[in-house]
C-alpha cells in the first residue's frame, strides 16, 4: 500500500453520530485536516453543529492546542463519498447494523484507492464478517474506540482472518501519533479484549445482585474504590506484581469454581432493553436520574476525564523517565 508520514495521511470519518463526531474531534486534535462524511440525508447540518459543540467542550477542558477557528477550518463536512477519494483512511461509524455497513463499504470502495485503509468502529461485528464485504479485505482492520473519542487513550486494532499484519501495524503506529496506547489483537474474536473482560465482570456482578449478594450500589463501591485506585497506573497484571502476594494460586484454585458460568441474559438488563433504559441519555437507567442529576454526571465525566488522562500522562512520563 501507499504509506504516507502520519502528518500527511488523509483521513475520512464516515457516519457522524455521537461516536464518529467525537471521533473527528480527536483526530483533528491529532493534526489532521478530516473529511467527515454524513451518509444520511439531512444529517449534515446538525453533525456540524454537533461536532463545533464537541470542540468547543475539548477547548474549555484544555485540549486544543491553538484557536477553536483553526480546527473548525481544517474539518469538511459533506454528504458526498466522492469527497473521500484521495482518503489513505477511512474510519466507519455507522450503526451497528450488517446490512447498512455492507452498503456504505460499498460506497466507501467506490471511491478510495483499492489499498486505502477501512476500519470499522464495531465493538459487535467479527471483523472477518465485515471484511467479506470489502474489495481487497486484507486492507480492513477493527479500530475501536472509546467514548469521548478525544479524551481517553484507549483504542483497540483487531485484525480480521485476512487482515494483513503490516496493514494492523501501520494503523498501531497511526493510533501512536493520536496520542492513544493502543492495543492490537492479532486474532478476531467475538467482543474482541474489552468487551470480553468487561462482560464476565458485569456477568458476576449482576450474578451476585440477582442472588441477593450484594447491591447496584456496592458492587460500584468495590469498583470505585479499590480497582478503580489502582488500576489506570498498573492494569491488572502489573498489580499482580506489585502486590507481590504468594495466596493468588490457593485463592484462583478455591474460587474460579464458584464463579458465574451462566449464558442467560440477567434479567436486570432485559429489564433495560424493555424499558428503553439508556441511563443518563433518558433519565432511566439502573438507577434512577432527574434531569439535574444525570446532566451533573455527564459533566463529572468530562471533566474526570481530563483528569485522569493527564493524571495518566503524568505517571506514564514519570515511569518512563525512572526505566530508561
């Protein structure tokens, strides 16, 4: 494929929601001038406006490097794929949906080169069923973000069945210079490491909620105040390490057979589905918000975030420092 320096890459964000908008939003703070593609008619408009608001909240939380003008004038916003043709990467955000992904990626070969990069955003799709629907499929890769796109350093590269590695690791090294740690998963499996990790814990959890166990309420304590100490610094296996601790064995061979093994839905999130719970998105949730409350926890988020991103920069930086 045509690799250019990172500066230089061209780059296209198709699908302009919530997620593609903070998408955009990043990697404008990356450096790059960005086509943003909204494939639903009508979209357009309020993606910009969407995407301004995003901007504005990155510059009030100190993340813009230079004027709000200056990102605003290196952002396109168009309804047209023949906007992308000259695009080395195009980043996919439409919704989960098969059938409309197999439409837009049609669209989306149209128009790019046939070595351009396609990377979809799913967190739910095997990446080696979407690559089916790609001309070269050894060209098309997972990227997986986190949301808000342009506050956090996570991003996950998955690799379909006929991904070709030196594409994986051109998007690794791409996702470097965005200022994100990311991670490259070699072999496609169905959620991929975070939503792998982050449901067996949730499958526990909610076990032990449904058992009468422990409440909403604790379960979040355990999380806030003891993993969430620690873990943004080391993960969990470097903690194995600090903790230094000789039982791990004794305690994984007592409790790994007591753990959930379930493969029901909990009832407590069918509950969510069928009351259209989204949280603080509607007011209604696993708990319960007003208005005021779950606008207060939206804006604690944002700023946690910062928080925590520079709070990680810091130690990262300090730790490299004491290695090298």
């Amino acid at each position: 494929m045509k690799i250019n320096s990172n500066s230089n890459v061209q780059i296209a964000v198709v699908g302009l929601g919530l997620m593609g908008s903070s998408i955009v939003v990043s990697l404008l703070v990356a450096g790059h001038q960005i086509i943003g593609l909204a494939p639903i008619p009508g979209e357009k408009d309020a993606a910009t406006s969407r995407i301004i608001s995003l901007l504005k909240h990155a510059d009030s939380c100190g993340i813009l490097q230079r004027e709000l003008g200056y990102y605003i004038q290196r952002l396109h916003i168009t309804e047209s794929y023949e906007d992308i043709a000259g695009c080395d990467y195009v980043q996919e955000c439409v919704v989960e949906d098969k059938v409309i992904k197999e439409q837009v990626y049609h669209k989306i070969a149209s128009y790019v080169r046939p070595d351009a990069v396609i990377a979809s955003n799913t967190s739910a799709i095997p990446i080696s069923e979407l690559q089916g629907l790609v001309p070269n499929p050894q060209r098309f890769v997972g990227v997986h973000w986190a949301e808000p796109a342009y506050m956090t350093r996570f991003l996950e590269i998955t690799c379909g069945e006929k991904t070709d590695l030196v594409i994986a690791e051109y998007v690794l090294n791409l996702g470097q210079s965005w200022g994100k740690e990311p991670t490259l998963l070699k072999k496609d499996i169905r959620g991929f490491i975070t939503n792998r990790l982050m449901y067996a814990v949730y499958r526990e959890a909610l076990t032990l909620i449904e058992q009468g166990d422990t409440t909403l309420e604790d379960a979040d304590k355990v999380f806030r105040y003891d993993v969430g100490s620690w873990i943004t610094l080391m993960g969990i296996f470097r903690y194995l390490d600090f903790m230094g601790r000789t039982d791990y064995i004794n305690t994984y061979e007592k409790l790994i057979a007591k753990l959930s093994n379930r493969s029901d839905v909990p009832a407590i999130m069918e509950k969510m589905v069928s009351q259209n719970a989204k949280g603080t998105h509607n007011c209604n949730g696993l708990y319960s918000y007003t208005e005021e409350e779950a606008q207060a926890w939206n804006e604690a988020f944002a700023r946690f975030n910062k928080d925590i991103y520079e709070l990680a920069s810091k130690y990262r930086r300090l730790l490299l420092t004491k290695v090298v």
